[in-house]
C-alpha cells in the first residue's frame, strides 16, 4: 500500500492558479453581459489594481460605470485611458461627450464631440456623434446655463469658505434643481448643513446621495468624520471597515481616503494612501503634508515624518509648535460629553438659564476647533473653554452660524489678555476664513466683554 501512494506522490502534478488581472476582467465582462452590473463593477476594479497599465479594463470599467449613471467618474477613468494609457483609443471621447450630456454639461460634451470627429473623422461614432450634436445644437443659450453653473459652484464655495452658510446652502440648491446628478454640491451642501450644527440634516443628504450613487467617496467620507464628531463610535467603526477595502484608482480619491484617516485618528491606514502618493511625485499642499506628518509618525516613521513637517512649515509657517511629537498623546479630557460637562461646572450666570439644543450643538463645534488646536496644552484648553462656554448663553442664535470665525475670534481674545495674540491674518489662516470674517467676530465677541 506504501509503495502504491509512494509511486502515485510520484506522479502527481502540482498546477499553479495564478489568479491575474485578465482572470478577473473576464469574470466582470461575463457579468456585464449578464447585466450584473455591480458585480461587473467589482470585479473590473479588482482587474484594474491588478493590472493598472492596461488601457482595455479601465475603458470596460468606465463604461459600466456610464451605464450604472456614475457619469462623473465614468470620465474621469476615461481621462486616464485617453490622456495616460493610450491617447489612441480616441472612442473615449465620445463616451465622454455622452456622459458630460447626461450632466446636463453641453458645452462640454459638444466640445469633445468635436474632439472625436476631428481625430476619427470616419470612426464607428460618427453617426451617433453628429446626432448627438444635433440635439446639443437645438439651444443656443446651453454654454451660457453652462458658464452660469460654473459660477454657481464657485460663488458657493466663496461663500463657505468665508463663513455664510446659509448663503451656500441657498446656492446649492438652485444649482442641484437644474443638475440632480452633480454629486459634489450634494457634498458641499451636506457640509453647508453640517458647519452650521445641522448634523441630522447633514446625515441624511449624504444618505440620499449613497442612495443614488452607491459608492461616492467623497459622501462616505464626509460622513466617516460626522459620525467621529459625534463620537458615534459603532458608526465610525462600521465606514471605517467599508473605507478601508476600497482602492480608488484617481489621485484625487485617494487623497481624500487619506486624509479621512488621519482626521479620524486611523494611522495605520492613513499612511499607505499618502505615503503611495509621495512615492508618485505627488505636489501636496500644507493639509496633505500634514497628515503625512502625523501618520507617519504615529506609525513611528520619524524621519518621514519629519520631512514631511519640514514641508508643511515651508507652505504654512504658523504651524510652528503643532508637530506631532510636540503634541501630548490624545487626552481626551474634553470629548463632547465631557465639555457638557465642563460647561454646567462653569456656568458662572443664572443656573436656571439653559441653551437650546441647536444653541448647544454649535457651542460644541466651536469647542471640538478649539480642542483640535489644543489638546496637547491642558492649561489653555481649559481657560478657553471656560471663556466661550461663559460667553455662549449671550449670544443670539444667528450670531453662531460661522463656528471656525467664532473660535478663531475665542483664540484671538484669549491669547491677547496674555500678549500673545497672533495677528488676524495668520489665524485667519488657520482656521480657513477671511480676515474680515475673523475680524467681524472678534468684534462682536469683545463686545460681549471676551477679551
């Protein structure tokens, strides 16, 4: 019997199964025919990463993605093909131009409709190109509407960017009624929601855009920050396990993962995406620098970390003193419970007073701006808190629509009564509004007698 099993051990053949890109794309196309789409999707994507170079799934993949109504993406991978891989596969743009109709983007589309008839004059799309054009031509005022939404998008990021909100919010909804499938100000305007204490409003246009575009980046991750926000523990763990399986393929994309990471206190899963950019040449600005920083040294890289910090004081030199290994490790003496808190122990006017709980939740968004800049220094965390918490109850509702202004102006008036104050435009800075807007509300906060 030992000799029969020896003799077949012998003859048995060990077959590798070397699972490739191509195995995987084959898999994904039989699904596309078979209109599974989102298993077509997943496994395209899975060919994708493991054959990056090659010009032919990337192209399937956007193609499915068109199909599935993902137009903005669709076009970005066809970008990829068309100007990375292979500036011959000139077909990409017309299924760009079809997608940038689909966006209501007509001069767009028009545009790279030209684009194909001029390189492929007798190609297999000139037929559904010139009808294409046909439609596209019926209304002559389409560039104009299209200059108009541009302006739009524009002014409304202005406008958030300056602190008014609810000027945004108005703005993002007169754009979304004519372009419902524009998934950015959907994003934006969820944001919009969210700076101004409305979480739950926040929440569920995110939601609706997960509904509609299952497996926007950019949502996932608004919301992955939201919920650690509200220290919603089970909510933050379950993105993070979706988020952490993704492999976005656009540079922009995995910037944002990144980023998300670091802002969430994940590390180890910061790191690889900005890491992976660095190593690509990637040009990043101060914020991309410094989760690299902070990643990396978390993850006990220091010299990366290090060079990163270098980089990030190059491009925003009032960092100076907020490097990572200047920092305590996280006290989490002031998470949002505690600054509750923190706020009835020092309530210094009438108990029976008590805050709205719109009044409240804005008065902890403030709070959360002024932990994150310090929570490495117990001493001025607590006297800051003290002073806005004591400040709070006396401010009108409409006056706490612009919380990174509010906390800007609390750190101002603060470090002015121990003549250390920085000058408006550096802090300005740092909390990402105008200078006007900061002085505005150190105004109105002086003459609530902070200072």
């Amino acid at each position: 019997m030992s000799k029969l099993v020896g003799a077949i051990e012998q003859k048995a053949i060990v077959i590798p199964f070397h699972i490739d890109g191509d195995f995987f794309f084959k898999k994904g196309m039989r699904a596309y025919r078979n209109r599974e789409l989102d298993r077509a999707i997943h496994l395209l994507k899975r060919a994708h990463e493991l054959d990056p170079e090659d010009q032919t799934i990337l192209f399937q993949l956007a193609t499915v993605l068109s199909d599935t109504g993902q137009y903005q993406l669709s076009t970005e991978y066809f970008k990829i093909v068309i100007e990375e891989l292979d500036p011959e596969m000139v077909e990409c743009y017309y299924f760009i131009s079809n997608n940038y109709a689909h966006l209501g983007l007509f001069h767009e589309a028009k545009k790279h409709a030209y684009k194909y008839l001029e390189l492929a004059p007798n190609g297999d799309f000139v037929e559904e190109i010139e009808d294409l054009l046909e439609v596209l031509c019926i209304d002559p005022d389409t560039e104009e509407d299209e200059d108009d939404l541009i302006f739009l998008q524009d002014h409304a990021r202005e406008l958030m960017e300056d602190g008014e909100f609810h000027q945004a919010i108005e703005i993002l909804n007169e754009l979304l009624e004519g372009h419902p499938q524009f998934w950015s100000a959907h994003n934006n305007l969820a944001l919009a929601h969210f700076y101004i204490g409305e979480t739950e409003v926040a929440l569920k246009l995110l939601s609706e855009v997960l509904q509609k575009n299952s497996g926007n980046l950019h949502a996932l991750c608004n919301m992955l920050v939201i919920y650690y926000y509200l220290r919603n523990d089970k909510k933050v763990e379950l993105l993070v396990n979706q988020l952490k399986v993704v492999h976005p393929i656009l540079i922009e994309h995995r910037y944002k993962l990144g980023a998300t990471f670091g802002m969430v206190g994940k590390y180890d899963l910061a790191l690889p995406w900005l890491l992976s950019l660095k190593k690509i040449g990637f040009d990043g600005d101060a914020t991309f620098y410094y989760w690299l920083s902070y990643s990396a040294y978390h993850m006990k890289y220091g010299q990366l970390a290090t060079y990163a910090w270098k980089k990030v004081l190059a491009l925003k030199p009032e960092k100076e003193g907020s490097a990572p290994w200047e920092k305590a490790e996280s006290l989490d003496l002031f998470a949002v419970k505690d600054v509750l808190t923190l706020y009835l122990q020092m309530k210094e006017q009438d108990s029976s007073e008590e805050l709205d709980q719109s009044q409240l939740e804005k008065g902890f968004l403030v709070a959360d701006l002024l932990y994150s800049r310090y929570q490495h220094d117990e001493l001025n965390l607590s006297d800051l808190l003290s002073q806005w918490f004591y400040v709070l109850p006396q401010l009108p509702e409409n006056q706490l629509k612009n919380t990174p202004a509010l906390a800007a102006a609390v750190e101002f008036l603060y470090l002015k009564t121990r003549g250390d104050a920085p000058t408006k435009q550096a802090l300005s800075q740092t909390y990402n509004v105008s200078v006007a807007t900061a002085r505005k509300y150190i105004s109105l906060l002086h003459s609530y007698e902070l200072s």
